[in-house]
C-alpha cells in the first residue's frame, strides 16, 4: 500500500540500490532525479488526497451496497446560513454533521447547541481555519484541535472525536496531532465544491449526476446559495431511493467519547 512509512522505505531502498550499483556501472544523475522526483509526486499527491490514507487513514464513503448516503457540512456555524440549514433539515427530517470552526463555535455557541439538540453531531474543523494551517506544527495543530474540542465541551457536552482536516490536506504534523488527539480523521466522496460553483443549477447537476450508496458529501454552511440546492437534492435523493443518513451510522463509529 501506498503510504508515507511504505515511500521512505522504499526511496530508500531505491537510493541504496542506485549507490552500490553505481560501483559496478555508471548510474546516471538522471536517474537519482527521477527517484527524488517520483518520490516528492507521491508527498504531495498524499497530501492533497485525504482518501489515499497516505499520511493518516481518513474515513471517506460507507457500505457502496447501503443505498443510504451522509451529509456534512464544513466551516461553520455561520450566524446567517446556518440557522436557516437547521431550519430546512427540520422541516426535511434529515440529520447532518457539522464540522465545526472552534473560534466561530465559541462565537456563536447558541448554534452549535441547536444543532446537537436537532439531532446533529458535530466534530472539529481545527480553531482558526488559519489559511496556513497546513504549515503549522504538530504541537500548534495539537492546541488547535484541543481547544476546539473544549469550546464544544463547554458549550454542547459531548467530547468530540471527529475531526476533519482544514482543506482536507494531511501531512506528518497532522496525522500525528489527530493521532495525539485521539480523533478519526474523516473525508469525504462526494465534494460538492459549493465555495466555487455559485450557480444552483449547475451545482444541483453536479451532485444528482455523481451522488451513489455510502457517499460522504462535504458542503459548507457558510454559502447561502447551497441552501436552495439542498432542498432540491434531499427530494432527488428521496426519489433516488437513498436515505440520509448521520455520518457516524453511516460509517459505524461513535462521533463522541463515551459513546454521547
Ligand atoms: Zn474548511
């Protein structure tokens, strides 16, 4: 399997092979090139691929076979968006989960305490969405995690276990912060890609024509426009014969500590 542990042994082994080759026959410096090159192409590529389990396993889809799907939301609890969300998942009977910016929960607990007592689960999204998060080290991705975690204790009582990855980037410094944390790492199948597609219809499309059993499908409650769209796509589901599910049934895991 392709993972970080598996590509340092075997660049490596690669490098090990190449110098004592190279007492026997001239080995080119293009050679040793393209070993430092594929190897840096897998670093990233593990990077940006949250459900390649490069870096971290990263829960992403449920049982194909399910015919039952699950919706999250990121980036919230917004003071606008999101109660109207809560409002329209109500009026739907459908249960979410919302992944949640710390500095903004501690902002608008009210929010987050609607959502638990809706029938939502939350988990955390870090504390700032720093746009340089990725960057950050372990310890400082750690306190994030932390604190996030305590604002939601605070504020709900439960103590979550969820934890999506801002941007959905992994790296070392991540996965062992959520490792230290105690946290799943969870993705998702089905991105919606709400931030960038702002006309309805075309993001309505986009969803219907990808959407399939044990989908994870990640939108944000901080875009006004997503909610027409998820009105229309909870009925097409229903047509669809796909039921939403909660993300933690959906994926058979607990979403707090002490099974809350
Ligand atoms: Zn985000």
């Amino acid at each position: 399997m392709l993972n970080f542990r598996n590509s340092i042994i075997g660049f490596a082994l690669l490098l090990a092979t190449m110098y004592i080759a190279g007492f026997f026959m001239p080995v080119s410096s293009w050679l040793y090139a393209a070993a430092v090159s594929a190897f840096s192409g897998a670093l990233v590529y593990g990077s940006v691929r949250i459900c390649a389990g490069f870096y971290i396993r990263s829960w992403c889809s449920g049982n194909r076979n399910s015919r039952e799907v699950a919706i999250t939301f990121d980036d919230g609890p917004d003071e606008q968006v999101t109660p109207l969300l809560l409002d329209l998942l109500k009026e739907y009977e459908v249960q979410a989960a919302f992944f949640l910016v710390g500095e903004k929960a501690e902002r608008y607990p009210s929010i987050a305490i609607r959502s638990c007592r809706e029938g939502h689960i939350i988990g955390g999204h870090s504390y700032s969405h720093h746009k340089w998060f990725d960057l950050f080290s372990r310890k400082r991705m750690e306190a994030e995690l932390k604190k996030t975690e305590n604002v939601i204790l605070n504020h709900t009582g439960n103590k979550i276990r969820l934890f999506r990855p801002p941007y959905g980037v992994t790296n070392p410094n991540l996965a062992r912060a959520v490792r230290n944390a105690g946290f799943y790492s969870i993705g998702w199948s089905l991105k919606s890609r709400d931030t960038v597609i702002h006309d309805e219809q075309l993001l309505l499309r986009r969803i219907t024509k990808k959407v399939r059993s044990g989908d994870i499908l990640l939108f944000h409650d901080t875009m006004p426009h997503m909610l027409p769209v998820m009105k229309e796509l909870i009925s097409y589901l229903k047509e669809q014969n796909l039921k939403v599910v909660r993300l933690d049934k959906l994926l058979n895991i607990d979403a707090y500590a002490g099974n809350k």
